[in-house]
C-alpha cells in the first residue's frame, strides 16, 4: 500500500514538474518569437489587397544607403516613420501632426532600433493611416489634411498614405537625379504587381 502512495505521489509530483518545464519552455519559445518579430524586416509587403498586385517595398534597400534622393547616404527612418520623433521636431514639418508615443523624447534612427526595438516605438503606418471606414489603433481618426494646392481636405487612408510618400519620394528623387531609375507615379505596375499562381 506504501509503495502505491508513494508511485501515485511520485507520478503526481513528475507530472507537475514537467507541466512546470512545459510552462517555461513555452514562455522561452514566446520571449524568442516576440524577440523574432522586433528586428527590422527586410522586405514589407504593402496593398497585400490592391487591385493592380502588392507591393514589394526593400527595407534595406531604401534605408541601407542603396536608396537616397540625391545618392549620397541612407533615408532618415523619419523620412516613412514620421511619427517616431518628438512633437516638438515633428511640429517643423506641417502637416505632420502626431508623435507616439505622445511624450516621446527621441529620433528613430536604426542604432536607436538596433539597441533596443521596444523602446524605439515604431508604430504600424496601418495603426494611423487605416484603411477607409477603419478606426485606427492609435488614434481617433485616419488623418486629414488640406490639399496643397486647394482648398480640398485629403484623408491619409494607408492608400493615400502610402503614394503620397512613395510618390513624393520617386518625384523628388527624379527632379535631383533625372537619369535614375526610379518608377514614376504613373507607372503603377513598376511597383504594384500580382501574385503570380
């Protein structure tokens, strides 16, 4: 009878110390997805929905130095990720509006992002510029702002987000560079393609 208490507590007491290992493991295997998931990405898939195809943007190209107005040096991460700066250096390039977090003291920079990605606050361009009748994540509504050239109000839904920068970077680029080879905003498909089944 003693040994059968003892066996029953034993497999009780074995059980639990592998649930307790199966437990922590699982919480090491999160801690290491979660690391996987803050390292910059390589390549970002935009307009995964787009009727004309997705876009394949190269991270590392546009902010390694390959890519650059005038060919010179790397795209300031703030050049796409305008939120990731203080409001009060955000507030010198209207129409830009919102840093986050709120209090936020410093510049995204990669070094910032490479030493420690949680705290360098890279927010979604989805988590404000949502997609049309979307409510964004980090506030209250998808911006508006007054077209440059009339009176007209544009709201940056992640479409118009995304081409007024993409573009606006291409014209800049071309205007300084005439002869680089940088898809124009009326060659949709240079950058827009479809799956391929």
């Amino acid at each position: 009878m003693r040994r059968l208490i003892f066996f029953g507590t034993l497999t009780v007491f074995l059980g639990f110390g592998i649930a307790a290992v199966a437990f922590d493991m699982s919480a090491v295997t999160g801690s290491a997805q979660t690391m996987q998931t803050k390292t910059m990405p390589e390549v970002i898939i935009l307009g995964k929905e787009a009727k004309l195809g997705q876009v394949t943007f190269n991270h590392v190209k546009h902010n390694g130095g390959a890519y650059s107005i005038d060919s010179t040096g790397k795209i300031a991460c703030i050049a796409c990720h305008h939120t990731a700066q203080p409001a009060s250096d955000l507030a010198l390039h209207p129409p830009l509006k919102t840093a986050w977090p709120a209090d936020r003291t410093t510049v995204l920079t990669s070094e910032l992002f490479t030493k420690d990605p949680t705290a360098a606050g890279v927010a979604a361009c989805r988590d404000c510029h949502a997609k049309v009748n979307t409510k964004p994540k980090l506030i209250a509504d998808i911006p508006v702002i007054k077209h440059e050239a009339s009176p007209a109000l544009i709201t940056l839904t992640n479409q118009s987000a995304f081409h007024r920068a993409c573009d606006g970077c291409h014209v800049e680029v071309l205007n300084t560079r005439p002869d680089a080879k940088v898809p124009k905003a009326t060659q949709c498909t240079a950058c827009h393609k479809r799956a391929v089944e």
